[in-house]
C-alpha cells in the first residue's frame, strides 16, 4: 500500500511542478489569508500583554464613569481625607493624564509620590538614576518606548504641555507604562493647574473598603488594574471585526484551493482509473492529492511567516500615546495554523472522496470512445 501511495504521491509533485504559475498564487492567496489570521492574534495578544494584568493586594480609588489608571479621574484632596478618617493606611496618590494638542505629540503623564511609587509598579532601569525624594522640580523618568520614539536620552529634556523637563532616567516596566513620562506629584499638579487635586488614591485590598464600594457619590473602589482592562476591550471589537473578516477570505481561499485540487484530478483521471484497476487501493489516490495541497501549503506557511514578521516588525498599531507592540509565540499563531491543517485535509479528502466514487469501467469506456473518435 505505501508503495502504491508514493506513487500518486509522485505524480502529484509532477503536476504540481508542470503548473507553477498557478502553485504560486494560490500560495499567495493562502499566505495572505493565514498570515492576515496570524497578524490579527498577536496583535490582540500584544494588547492583552499591555492592559490585563491585575493586582492581587492593592485597591484603586478614583471618580466613577472614568478610566483612572489611565485618564479622566480627577479627585479632591478631600478624599484621601476622608480615607485617613477611617483609618486606612497606606494611600498614595498619584495622577495620570494625557498632554499633547494632537496624537502625534501626544504623552501620558505619571505623577507619583517620590516617597512611595517604589512600591506600586516593578520596573528596571536601562540608563540614569530613578526619582527620589527631594529631587528639584522638573525632573523627569521616561519609559524606554517613549524615549525611542522621541530619541531622548538621559540629561536630555522632555516637553510636556509646553514646559521642559529634565531625562533623569529611562525605564523599562514590560506594560503600556514604557509609553509613560512619570514626574513628582507636585509637578504634575501644578502642570494641569489641579492644586491638591490628583486623580487615584491606592489602597491596600485588606482595609475596610472592598471593590466596588462607594465611599463616597461619585467615587468608587476598583481593584488595580481593572480599568485599564476595561481600556483593553475598549478595542477588542476592532480586533474581532477584522479577524471575522480575514477568517471569511481564508474559507474563500480554502475553497479555491479544493476547487484547483478537483480540477487538476479530473484531468488526470484516466489515469486514475486505470491504476485503480490495476489494484491501486482507493486511499492511494489521497497521495495525489495530498502531494499537492502539502506543496502549495508549504509554500504559502513559508510566505505567511515571512509577511508576519516584516510586517509586525516594520508596523506598530499606534494610538494616542502609545503602541500596541505584538507578542510573536507559538501559542498565538495555533489558529492561523489550525486553518492550515483544515485547509489541508479539506483540500485533499474531498476530491479524494470523489474520486473514489468514480465508476472506473465507465470512465475507462467513455475515454476510449473519444479516442476512438479522435
């Protein structure tokens, strides 16, 4: 039987090189399909990278209807004392806010509490020192994104909202935060005009507060991190539209390809039937045809693949202050790949099931006659 296989097997290689021109642009098609598929999953996966991690130990208070970890919470100085009234310790303010007249120029702002940020976020320093207390104003720490993207480096200044700061710092933390300019609380209010005003008290989980309380209308309680997930999936229906409409033109190319697959074993079906008459067992024929949808999927897996990464490499999603950057993984590209394998047995078992339910002794008759016409 294996030898019987490797013979159609043979035969389809040798169609497959006498059709080159087609070969290639139906690897074309399939490269473009799965490798869209494959764009689409590490971008999502990229943003999840960026957003979706949650705190286990701390609380985040900021005003209702608002993306405090992010942007648009501003709270008085009246909440944090209304936090100490009742005993909780320790609160740390801090702000976040978006400066820029256009997205181009645009930059999100991190002040923090020189005495205290060293216990919110992890970060590492790739060159200069980190903020500390009793720095000068106008000092600044930036994200090594934000740095690339404007080439600035230490000792250099940062212009937010009109007014230089100085590069103490560049830093690398693994989140959206690389996109980040992060300054002294004081320096941050008196650069939005807030005065005491700042946009999120953190908390520890274990006081008297819990997620989704109100301690106060307008305010609430959410565990960090759960609004910048919330930011996530803010763009999660864009990511979904177009994997809807990348996965339809992978079906459509899936079914070309059956179609050519069809197409080039009807003519080659005289000689199907006569190697079945001469014992070739039915599931010999999938070697035809398997030697061919292999050829072509390979070469469209080897194009996918160079497209993938020239494009995720040349190509960053940029929105308003900072980029969504792919996370290239085996995990991620199983559902380009999965297709693959779909488009694989789709392509060769259905045209083999049809070739097997041929009737050889007719069509071996109905090929002589027209020889005999001819």
């Amino acid at each position: 039987m294996m030898y019987c296989f490797l013979v159609t097997f043979k035969l389809g290689l040798v169609d497959l090189l006498n059709h080159r021109r087609l070969v290639l642009v139906m690897g074309l098609s399939i490269a473009i399909a799965t490798g869209m598929l494959i764009i689409m999953e590490v971008y999502r996966a990229g943003l999840g990278d960026k957003f979706t991690e949650l705190s286990s130990n701390l609380l985040v208070v900021h005003e209702d209807q608002s993306l405090g970890e992010f942007y648009g919470s501003r709270l008085s100085s009246q909440v944090g004392d209304m936090l100490s009234t009742l005993g909780i310790s320790p609160i740390i303010p801090e702000i976040y806010a978006i400066t820029g007249t256009a997205a181009q120029n645009a930059i999100m702002i991190r002040g923090i509490d020189l005495q205290q940020y060293t216990r919110l976020e992890p970060f590492s320093l790739l060159t200069g020192r980190s903020l500390q207390p009793g720095d000068v104003s106008r000092q600044a720490m930036i994200g090594w994104r934000l740095a690339t993207s404007r080439k600035i480096g230490v000792g250099q200044m940062v212009s937010l909202r009109g007014r230089d700061f100085t590069v103490v710092g560049i830093f690398k933390n693994g989140t959206y935060m690389d996109n980040q300019a992060w300054i002294s609380l004081a320096d941050a209010q008196n650069l939005l005009g807030w005065g005491q005003d700042v946009s999120v008290y953190i908390i520890p989980q274990q006081s008297i507060l819990h997620e989704n309380a109100t301690p106060t209308p307008g305010v609430i309680v959410s565990r960090k991190g759960e609004s910048l997930r919330y930011s996530a999936t803010q763009f999660q229906p864009f990511f979904d539209l177009m994997s809807v409409e990348v996965f339809v033109m992978a079906i459509s190319a899936g079914l070309i390809l059956t179609n050519i697959l069809w197409r080039l074993a009807w003519l080659r079906r005289r000689e199907m039937a006569i190697l079945r008459t001469t014992g070739f067992p039915t599931f010999s024929m999938v070697g035809y045809l398997l030697a061919q949808v292999s050829g072509i999927t390979l070469l469209g897996i080897l194009m996918s693949v160079l497209f993938t990464l020239l494009f995720t490499t040349g190509v960053k999603l940029f929105i308003p202050s900072f980029t969504i950057v792919p996370r290239l993984d085996t995990v991620e590209m199983l559902p380009g790949l999965g297709w693959i394998v779909l488009m694989l047995l789709a392509g060769s078992l259905v045209p083999a099931w049809w070739l097997s339910r041929l009737n050889l002794a007719q069509l071996l008759h109905s090929e002589g006659i027209k020889q005999e016409t001819k």
